[in-house]
C-alpha cells in the first residue's frame, strides 16, 4: 500500500503474489508476482474497498478475529521488547542510540502526541529510532530510501516545514549524523533565516560511520599501514556543532549524558515552536553500529583486510557470512555473530 518495492524490501524476493496500490505507476514494482495492481491514492481505494465490502454483505473468516488479535499481541510485544533492551543501556556513556531514540519517541509523544515529521538521514541512527517512531499519518517520517543519501535531511526538514503549517505546532525533527552536517549544514540558516520550527539533532560520533573502525578495522586502524593511521574516517574530536549554529542565532544544546537528553529535547522544540530553529548536538557511543555493518554486503566489503589484521567482530562476520571460504579446513572455530546494539568492548577493537 502506497510503497515502492525497493532494495530496502529485497525488492520483493520470496514474496507471496501480491495486490499493489501506488499513486504512480512508477511504483508499482513489475517484477512482483501481482494478482491486481491499482493506480490510485490508497487513502480513496482502502475506502472504495470498504464501501464494496460493505455492499456486498462480505464477513471475514471466522478465523480473522482470532489472527487480528494475535497481530496486535505480537506488536505489543515487540514494542516491549524493544522498549527492555534501549533500557539496558539507559547509563550509558557515550550516549547509546537505543537510549537515544526510546527518548526521541517519548519527548515527541509526551509534547505533541507523536504528530512530528521526522527527516531520518544519520547512518547509524537510522536502524536505531524508526522502529520506536509510530506514524500516525502519511509522509510523517521520511529518508532518502534507496537513494542512501548524506546530508538530504537538511533541506527534507526545511521543505517539510514550509509544505506543512501544522508544523508550528509540532515542528519538523532531522535526525542528523555528523557527516551529514558537514556536508549540508550550511542551509540550516536557511531554515533560521525563514524562522522555520525544525530541530536538527545530530548524533555526534566524531565521523563516517566510526562504528567500521571498531568492528573491522581496529581501534587505532591497526589493520591500515602506518602511513594510513589517523586518517581513516573520523573528524576532529568533540566538534561542537550546538555553538557553530548558535554563532547565527540558533538555538543550541550539547548533550553528553543521558539525563540531559529530555531536557535539551523540550527546551529545542520549545524554542523551535518559536521560530528559532534549533540544532541539539548529541554525543554518542562511536563504537556501536547500524546491523547492516554485519551483513553480506559489508563483510565481503571488508574482505581486502588480512584475517591477521582484521578485528574481532570482523573475523566473526566473515566467519559466518562469507560461508564459501575454506573455514573448517584453516582450522577456524565457528564464532557467534555480533549484536550491534552492544558496545565494542576493548580486547575486541584489536585482530
């Protein structure tokens, strides 16, 4: 319903045969086994469906009550889930992105009933906070999709502000990584200068996807000869984005524990509210990773490393993903997969 099929969706691998509703018959994906597909708003065909269902005296199953309440037990159950293990790391600092996110979902549903649009563009944060976002219309939370862009969710907030007027009501969140403030931070005066209601929060974790060094690479970039060491993907340490943007006459926070989160999240939207576009810098635990670091793709990404060289997590994704390789033979024990939500711990950032 209303969704492209895309890479993010294996482009529908496996899938059951289909009905598909897009409002563009660019979305429709051709290579889906497709029993109809409707060209039309889903919000006017679900309606027509309704009407027909209605009309024609249709019933469910006598087994629909039944699955309908096994659907909402399961989501109620995930979202518990989900909600025990952000607390887990609720102490911790550097700031957890599970953490994080459980508090971005709770300031937005406590201020504003979770009517925020919300401009998802950080590498990391991105598999960390959608799944405690609950939308509640269309078009409320947005990314690049398979664009995988860096740096959109500047102007994505700034035309979300001015396309939506409710805004000033509940403003527009960025959620924001470091790399993509350097590459687009700049237009944030734009958003000042019109007096828009956006908070960009960035997660602060001192460069591009910090989370590789840990895994793979070494804490030092061991596994990089030494003309390479320090130059891998990290920036200056503790930039202080809050102060760069408050120099123009935003309104800024630095949050480096978890109790300053909520806070500085009210007082950001409070000030946004206020025409003062606002920029909360985060800082957070470097060392953990979006899951996709441990998936096929980054593995075999990885495989130019030296087993010898390559760090702990590294060899453990290799281990298991890369399943051709001769493991058994070379005497490799089978290791368990990374969890990406737990911190790399010290004997782990070396081979």
């Amino acid at each position: 319903l209303g969704m492209r099929v895309g890479f993010f969706e294996g482009y529908g691998a496996g899938w059951p045969r289909a009905i598909q509703v897009a409002e563009s018959p660019e979305h429709i994906w051709t290579f889906l086994d497709t029993a109809e597909a409707v060209v039309g708003s889903p919000k006017i065909v679900l309606r027509q469906m309704i009407d027909i269902i209605r009309k024609r005296g249709m019933t469910p199953p006598a087994s629909r009550e039944a699955w309908v309440l096994k659907a909402q037990s399961e989501t109620r159950a995930s979202a518990e889930r989900l909600a025990a293990k952000a607390a887990k790391y609720a102490d911790n600092s550097p700031i957890h992105h599970g953490h994080l996110s459980k508090c971005i979902a709770e300031t937005m549903e406590e201020l504003y009933g979770g009517r925020n649009r919300i401009m998802v563009d950080g590498f990391t944060i991105s598999d960390y906070c959608p799944p405690f976002l609950r939308a509640r219309y269309s078009g409320q939370i947005m990314d690049a999709s398979e664009q995988a862009g860096i740096g959109h969710g500047i102007g994505m907030a700034i035309g979300a502000a001015f396309g939506d007027p409710e805004s000033r009501r509940h403003p527009v969140l960025a959620l924001m990584g470091d790399a993509g403030i350097g590459i687009g931070g700049m237009d944030v005066e734009t958003a000042l200068r019109f007096k828009l209601p956006i908070v960009y929060l960035i997660t602060n974790n001192n460069g591009w996807m910090t989370s590789l060094k840990y895994a793979y690479y070494g804490k030092d970039w061991q596994a990089m000869g030494p003309q390479d060491h320090g130059y891998g993907h990290e920036f200056l340490p503790g930039i202080r984005y809050d102060k760069m943007f408050e120099v123009i006459g935003c309104h800024g926070e630095h949050v480096t524990e978890p109790g300053q989160i909520k806070p500085a999240l009210k007082r950001a939207f409070r000030a946004a509210e206020n025409g003062q576009t606002a920029v909360v810098n985060v800082v957070v635990d470097p060392s953990i990773a979006n899951g996709s670091l441990f998936s096929f793709a980054y593995a075999l990404c990885a495989a130019h490393i030296p087993w010898d060289k390559l760090a702990r997590r590294g060899k453990a994704a290799r281990r298991n993903l890369l399943r051709w390789l001769p493991w058994d033979k070379a005497g490799v024990p089978q290791m368990p997969m990374p969890d990406p939500w737990q911190p790399v711990k010290e004997d782990e950032m070396v081979p």
